[in-house]
C-alpha cells in the first residue's frame, strides 16, 4: 500500500472534513483532494507524515510496515492515550472538578445535573456533609453567570424527571425549584448553552446513558462508568475532535432544541407541574407554542 493510499485511508477512518485534515498536514484543500481522487502520485513530504504522526499518535513506521500491521495500526487506540482514574468518590470528584474548572461541555446521564440538583437538594449524600459541601461549591462555580458552560440533556431524561412515577424521588416542589434555577441560569445568557436532544431519532448507542465531559482546549474527554467512581479518560486528539465537532457543529449535531428555545421548553414544563398537567397535556402544549412537537413525540406514546 502506497502512501498516498495509507493516508486517504486514516482520512477517511476519522470521518474529518477536507478542511480540518488539511489544516492538521498543512497543506491545501486541492492537495488532499488530488490524493483522494488519485490524480497525483507525487510522494508527500515527510513533514505531511510528521504532522499526521503527532497529531493521531501513530509510530513513524506506520508509513512503512506490511499492509497486515498497517491495518492493525490504524484501529487501535495507543494505551497510552486512555487512562482509568480508579481513586474513590473524592478522587474521582477532584479529578472532575479539575477538568471543569474553567469551562465545559458536557453530555448528561440524566436530568438535572448535580450543580443544579445540589443547589436545591443534598439527599444524595446528607450521611456525608463532606461530600455535599464539595458538590455546593463546585455547584456555586458553574451557576456563576460569567462560567461557560454548554450542557445537553436527552429530551428522555427531562421527561423522566418530570413525570416518571419511577426511580423518581423529587417531590412537586423540588422539581419547581430546580426547573426554575435551571432556566434562571440559561435563559438570556451567552455564557452557557442549554440543548435537549432527540435521543431516540438518531441512534446514540449510549451517549445518552454516560456522563461524558469534553475538553477540547487539553484534546481530553472522559467519561463516567456507572461502576463506584471509575472515570475513563481518553486523550486522542482526533477522537476528542471528533466529539467536540458533533456537539458544537450545526450540521452534525444530533436533532435538538435550539439554546435559545431550550429554556422556554422548561417554562412550559415548570407551569404544567404547577398546575399538575399530564405528560400529554405538556406535550399539547409544547406542540402549540413551538416547533418542537414532533421532537417530543419521537420521545412519548400519544396512546396512553
């Protein structure tokens, strides 16, 4: 296998753009395109290779080893890039905090986060105040008006927490308290970015069951395996890329609730509870005010 062939082939094993792969070679968008098309057979340069190296961390010899190993190569993950943080609740909350502490983009597990969750109530841990304080403080950080923070929520898991008489333990006016913080801290803020996402059009294959926080700025992502306190970090660059671009680029996002309209959704949602409206009575609402019945049907069964 030629070059040219083993790098259309990492090209197209991370699903990059023309742009973004030669922005990592440096080089222009008709280079790459000429190799993809086979119009040219000119060798790339070893900086090409270099560059390709550092960035996926690959060995050099990836240009130069049997078509076999090659293979091989290219569909592994180097050990070194993924590492377990496997040191208890307090650890595994340090080593959160740490990464979050000056901004995060999120994918939530479930609804409401802790920040919101401990600002309202500390059942989880009211036998460990130690814990809890822990929680509130780095729950008044990400509350912060200035803190950016972009979160996204399964339209599933808000439903849940509102109307699931099932593994829910909120009561009426937890549930009021907390929407209220929740669109409080969103609604008219440029700092933060609130999505609800259709879990259930597009197929996630989990994404929505994990705690996954990514920092693009350190090319790290981890996620929380719900398994004590085991956090899995992953530092390949081109996966965290991968990543951060399905949930910040329009065109790749799954199907969602606008940031903007994502707070007017927990209003109406705030209101029903008030006024102890059912699942479909919201959804009645949710359907007459905006665009995003269809959304939400994809999450409910209308023959209840």
């Amino acid at each position: 296998m030629k070059t040219i062939d083993r790098i259309i082939a990492i090209y197209n094993r991370y699903g990059m753009s023309i742009s973004r792969f030669s922005q990592i070679i440096n080089k222009d968008r008709r280079t790459l395109t000429s190799w993809i098309d086979k119009s040219t057979s000119k060798e790339p340069s070893g900086q090409v290779k270099n560059a390709i190296c550092a960035f996926f961390r690959y060995p050099q010899n990836i240009w130069d080893c049997p078509d076999e190993e090659f293979e091989e190569l290219l569909g592994k993950i180097p050990e070194a890039q993924v590492r377990i943080i496997d040191e208890g609740c307090d650890g595994g909350l340090a080593y959160i905090f740490d990464k979050e502490s000056e901004e995060r983009l999120v994918i939530h597990s479930r609804f409401p986060g802790y920040a919101y969750e401990y600002k309202i109530i500390d059942f989880l841990y009211k036998d460990y105040s130690f814990f809890v304080k822990k929680f509130q403080s780095q729950s008044a950080r990400i509350l912060n008006y200035s803190f950016r923070s972009v979160e996204w929520y399964s339209i599933e898991s808000v439903l849940k927490f509102a109307f699931s008489r099932i593994g829910n333990f909120y009561k009426k006016d937890e549930k009021i308290r907390i929407l209220k913080l929740v669109y409080d801290t969103f609604n008219d803020n440029y700092n933060k970015g609130l999505y609800l996402f259709d879990s259930h059009s597009t197929k996630m294959d989990g994404l929505d069951k994990i705690y996954i926080s990514i920092n693009n700025k350190q090319k790290i992502l981890f996620f929380k395996i719900p398994i004590d306190w085991l956090i899995v970090e992953v530092s390949n660059p081109a996966l965290v890329d991968r990543f951060h671009r399905y949930f910040t680029s329009m065109s790749q996002t799954p199907k969602h609730i606008l940031r903007t309209d994502s707070p007017k959704i927990l209003w109406i949602l705030l209101e029903c509870i008030q006024k102890n409206q059912t699942l479909l009575e919201f959804y009645e609402q949710v359907s007459s005010q905006t665009s995003y019945g269809s959304l939400f049907a994809n999450n409910i069964s209308l023959e209840v």
